[in-house]
C-alpha cells in the first residue's frame, strides 16, 4: 500500500463496501439532529429531582456516549455520574438512581439483565435505542425511552449515543445548558470534514491520512490527559480495533508515568515497531503537559514513535470532539491501507453466535 491510495477515491469506494466514510463525513449533521431529538424529548422532571447519583449501563458503541458525558459533565455536575459495562449493576444503584440503559439495537444481552436487575433495585430507568426488546420494556414497565434512528453500525452512531442524552439531563437539571458548545461543534465538525480530514483533502495537507500511514503495520498506544480527553483515547482505541481491525492500546496520565512507562524496555523489537499517538489539549494542565514531553522523550528513547494531535476548538465539548473526529478519519484511512472495509465486524457477530447456543441465560 502507498500513500496515494488514500487520495484515490475509486480505491477507497472499493474497500468501503458499507460506506462508512459517508458516515464519518456527514457526522455534523448526525450531532445536529441527535442534540434536537433530545430537546423535543418530552418527560416529566418531577421523579428525578431528588437523584444523588446517575448510573449509565451499555456496551461497546452504546457505552462510548455514556463515557464521553460522564467525563464531560464530572466537573461540573452536582451528583456523581458512573458507567457500568457488565450483566449487574454496582450496589449503589438505589432508589434514588437514574439508571440510563443504552443499547443502540436494543437487544444487547448484558444491558437487559442489567436492566432488570436496575427494575428489581427500584431505579428511576430511562432508556435510549433503536428498538429492539429495550423498547418493548420500556412500553411493558413503563420508563420513558428516547428513540433514536436506527441503520448505524452503533459506534457510528456515537452523536445519537451523547448528544440527547446530554440535552435530556440538561432537562432534568442535572447538567448545565450546553447549547453554545453543541452549535460550535457542529459548525467546527463540518470544517475539519471538508477543510482537514474528508476524503478530497490531499495526503500532505490531511493529518488524519498522515497518521493512518504512520500507524500502518505497527501496533498502536494512545495516551491523553486523564479527564476529558482520557475517554477520547478510549473512543480512539475503539475504533482502531473496530473500524480497522487492529489492535490497540490506550492510558492516561499522570496514571501512566506510574506504571506503563517502565514497560518501554521489553519486547525490545516489538518496541521499535510500535507507534504511540498523544492527545493534547490547550486545557491540560501544566504538570501533565510537562509529563508528556518527557514520556515522549522515554518512549523515542525506548526505539518507538511518537505521534502528536493537538485539539481544536474554543469549549470543552468542541475540543473533545475535534479529536474524537480526527480519530474516525485515522482509523478509517487505516482501515482502508490494511484493505479490510470498515464497517463489518465478524468476529463480534460470530461471538455473539456462539453465546446464542448457550440455552441457560
């Protein structure tokens, strides 16, 4: 594979079967319809105003939203916010719970035991998806369920996972008025497409291309700044192993510098093979700013390659998604050099085909 496939629009058609890069392009337009959903979200406000504490349970795709406003509304919120990926749910989850049950299909078997373990803690359940039996309980039992469009790969769907949530919580009043950041990101998001990143943007001028070329046959770490943007190294991750079906790894610092930096020394080979992508931010503070320019010099000293993005934008939200954006287009193009078409993901549907056969859940 050469750089110049990636600027072969014929080339890239072929491999993108599904078109995900149509998905990746038009993903501002996807935030912009997402936030509107959940401001015409009707619900009655009255049962949450005295929750302590909200509790988000998904998987995968669907759980990647969840992620991204826990992380984005922490400073901020009034009550703790956590995420659970599992069958149970934490021994917190109470009475005085908001419990989001996210599962963009709907039918996803760990978020429905989980909910009816949230149904037998007396949670206060709101619901978001497609359809699927996560709708049908919540006609059944009663919560309210914020439906969104189904026909997205779900972590393509990432805006319709974050972007009602976080307008049905402003609602609630358990989250600020975002809707200055919201307008900034969509018009941010629809720049760097066409302008940075798209497709029609040549390899010299576009980063994501770039990285995608540097991150070619080598195994990938992202690090960022534990917070924000340590939850855009885990989406980064995520569609490095989904979107171009290569492993990956990511850590936060200063967490990391306590830890995975000693590992710099062994595989010593597979070390110099390894291409290691940090996330900056204006906002980062001082110390871990500083901590990242001596990793750098650790990992570079170690045989490895670094890699830097630096955000864009003015708010919070704009800045998380700018690298957010930069990471679907990387590990799209990435997807493309290793020829393999983004979307499909065998394997996760093989595993799902053999739990099927499993009679006792």
């Amino acid at each position: 594979m050469t750089d110049n496939i990636l600027d072969d629009a014929k080339t890239i058609a072929s491999v993108d079967e599904s078109n995900m890069g149509e998905k990746i392009r038009s993903f501002s337009d996807q935030v912009e319809n997402a936030y509107r959903i959940g401001k015409e979200f009707s619900l009655d406000t009255k049962p949450y105003r005295d929750i302590d504490k909200v509790v988000f349970t998904g998987l995968g795709g669907s759980a990647i939203g969840a992620d991204l406003i826990s992380s984005f509304v922490r400073p901020t919120s009034r009550v703790p916010f956590f995420v659970s990926r599992n069958y149970f749910l934490p021994g917190c989850v109470d009475k005085k719970t908001l419990l989001v049950i996210s599962s963009y299909s709907g039918d996803t078997e760990e978020t429905l035991s989980a909910l009816g373990d949230g149904l037998k803690k007396g949670a206060r359940i709101l619901a978001i998806s497609t359809n699927g039996k996560l709708e049908g309980e919540s006609k059944k039992q009663g919560f309210p369920c914020v439906k969104i469009p189904a026909g997205f790969p779900p972590r393509a769907a990432l805006g319709y996972s974050f972007f009602p949530l976080l307008a049905v919580l402003t609602g609630i009043g358990l989250v600020e008025d975002c809707s200055k950041q919201v307008k900034e990101t969509v018009s941010l998001l629809k720049k760097l497409s066409a302008e940075q990143y798209g497709i029609n943007v040549p390899f010299e001028k576009n980063q994501a291309k770039q990285i995608a070329r540097e991150l070619y046959r080598h195994f990938v770490l992202i690090y960022a700044a534990d917070g924000y943007f340590g939850t855009v190294a885990l989406r980064w991750r995520g569609q490095i192993e989904e979107n171009s079906k290569a492993i990956a790894s990511h850590h936060v610092l200063p967490e990391m510098n306590h830890n995975e930096v000693v590992g710099w020394r062994e595989p010593a080979g597979l070390l110099k093979e390894s291409r290691a992508v940090i996330l900056h931010d204006k906002g980062d503070y001082h110390r871990v700013s500083l901590r990242m320019k001596i990793t750098r010099t650790l990992i570079e000293r170690a045989g490895g390659k670094v890699i830097e993005a630096v955000s864009q934008g003015e708010s919070v939200l704009a800045r998380m998604f700018s690298l957010i954006h930069l990471g679907d287009y990387a590990s799209y193009y990435l997807a493309i050099l290793y020829g393999n078409d983004p979307t499909p993901v065998e394997v996760i549907n093989y595993l799902k085909g053999e739990l099927a056969k499993d009679k006792q859940f």
